[in-house]
C-alpha cells in the first residue's frame, strides 16, 4: 500500500513515521516547509518523546513530486486544507480513500471537493514539532474511521487503513459512522483550546481553577446540545475526557494555544466556530462558544497592530 500524508507537521509526521516502519506501506509526505521537508529527506523524520525512532519517509514540498497513492491522511491545519488537497489530488486520482485527520468539522466537505471515496477521521494523538525533521510525540490516544456519508471511502479501504495504523502502534478503529467519535472530540477541543489559548494555560492548571473548569464545562454543555439537536450520539463523555486529560496530560498546550504563542491564525472556525454554525442551523444557542471565537479572533487581530 502506498499511503501519502498532506501535512507532516505533528499529526502528520507521527502518522508518516509509524506506517513507514511497515513492510507492506510505502509513505510519502507532502508538506509547505521546506526546511521541514529537507531535514526529513537528509536524516529521516525522527519521533522522539514517547516513542523513539527514525524514519524513511519520502518527503516533498513539491506536490507535483508524488506519485499516485492508495491511501491519504490529510493533517493539515483547517486554514490550509482546501489549498493542500487541490495541489495533492492528481495523486489520489483512481479511488484512492482520503482521510481527513483534522480538529474540528467542516474539513470532510473540503476534501471531497477534489476526491471522491473520503473518510471522517478523529485522534486523540497529540505532539508538536521539535524541529526540522523532528516530531515530538506527547500524548499517546486512540484513533477513529469511518466513511464520510456525501463521498463515502469503501470500508473495506476504512478498514485496511485502521489495520495499517494499529499494526504500526496507533491504534485505529473502523466505524460505520463516525460522526460520534469526530463530534466527542469536537466538543473537547472547542472547550478545552479556547481556553488555554486565552490563558496561556496548560490543560491541567485550566482544570485546576475552578472558574475556568466552570467556563469549559459550560462549553462542553453548549456542544453537546447541538450534537443532541443534529441526531449525532456521542461515543464518550467530553466532560470526563476533560478530566482525565487533566491527569493524564496535565502540562499539555493544546494546538491552539501553540498557535496563539507563535502568533499563527487559529483553528477556532473549525472548533467553536463550527460548533456556533450547526447550533444556528439546528436551532440551538452557543453563546459561550460565539463568546470563544470572538476573543480568539480578538487575540488574532491585535497581532495586526504589533
């Protein structure tokens, strides 16, 4: 199988480096930072953190470079997704099964723009890049497929892939929907990032004062009115994954607040922006997650100015 991956940065390259080290998948990477990609292709894309290892991936910020695959994982950021899948999509002509890897929702429509067998996707996988050539891989988590209902992936192509994901240590499940699992961690994203983009905070010390734990846990309400409202039945509570990932990654700095401290746009339209769209559609108020994107919009724009 030949598997490409739209965007190496941290899920991405944690995804690249672990199916390279399968016999039976050929990965190549496609990523915009060059200097990202000359270090991969000089001394392999290295994971360190929990897992320790080097890998031989073909990386490229050429997409015009990649041959025709089997299979895609798309983990870009949301911002970057439509122009990523429009510069790849020649080499997932013929079928090829796409997977979007992304946080939040909205992304699945992007992809199926320009390809046509596209599966939702959702991992609690978490990491950031070190360095050139170097993912840091911090929070360890499990990892769901399923076929995206206007464009679906056979699942049978779902299947191989999670297969190929477990068999290289990330394990993966196969879902005939998939909604569930995307929108649980939807809800955990949309309250837990905001709020630590805002702060500055680490999830754990986030949890730990009881007026910001306040706040996520009316976040977390807000969305799962809205999934409630659109038919979508979670597959976990968002509230206790709060909680546990308190414990468990207590010092962890969610992508959005890695992106507030590099002044890099957000992905808030995604997260809270999208939980704010389907609640109008359905019918559903969000004021606090409205309230969340308007402030990290706010952070965003004074960028301008400095």
């Amino acid at each position: 199988m030949r598997a490409c991956i739209v965007g190496c940065g941290a899920i991405g390259g944690l995804f690249a480096a672990s199916l390279a080290l399968l016999d039976d998948v050929e990965v190549w990477a496609y990523d915009a930072d060059a200097a990202h990609v000359a270090a991969i292709r000089d001394g392999g894309l290295r994971l360190s953190g929990l897992r320790e290892l080097t890998a031989p991936v073909r990386a490229t910020s050429d997409a015009r470079e990649l041959p025709r695959c089997d299979v895609a994982i798309v983990a870009t950021k949301g911002r970057h997704t439509r122009a990523a899948i429009a510069a790849t999509a020649h080499a997932l002509a013929d079928g090829a099964a796409v997977a979007s890897l992304h946080n939040g929702i909205g992304n699945e429509e992007l992809l199926a723009e320009h390809v046509g067998a596209v599966m939702r996707g959702t991992t609690f996988q978490g990491g950031r890049v070190a360095a050139p050539g170097e993912i840091a891989w911090d929070t360890a988590g499990e990892t769901w497929l399923g076929p995206f209902e206007p464009a679906p992936a056979p699942f049978a192509a779902v299947e191989r892939l999670a297969d190929a994901l477990t068999r290289a240590g990330l394990p993966a499940h196969a879902l005939p929907d998939a909604r569930g699992a995307q929108w649980t961690k939807l809800i955990f994203n949309a309250a837990a990032n905001p709020v630590a983009a805002l702060t500055g905070l680490p999830h754990g010390r986030i949890c730990a004062q009881p007026p910001l734990r306040a706040l996520v846990r009316g976040l977390v309400r807000e969305g799962v009115a809205v999934a409630e409202a659109l038919g979508v039945r979670l597959d976990a509570d968002p509230d206790a994954l709060i909680d546990r990932a308190a414990v468990d990654a207590y010092g962890h700095r969610g992508s959005m607040l890695q992106d507030v401290l590099a002044r890099r746009p957000t992905e808030i339209d995604f997260l809270s922006g999208g939980i704010v769209r389907c609640g109008r559609e359905a019918g559903v108020p969000t004021p606090l997650n409205a309230a969340a994107v308007a402030l990290v919009k706010g952070v965003e724009s004074s960028w301008e100015d400095a």
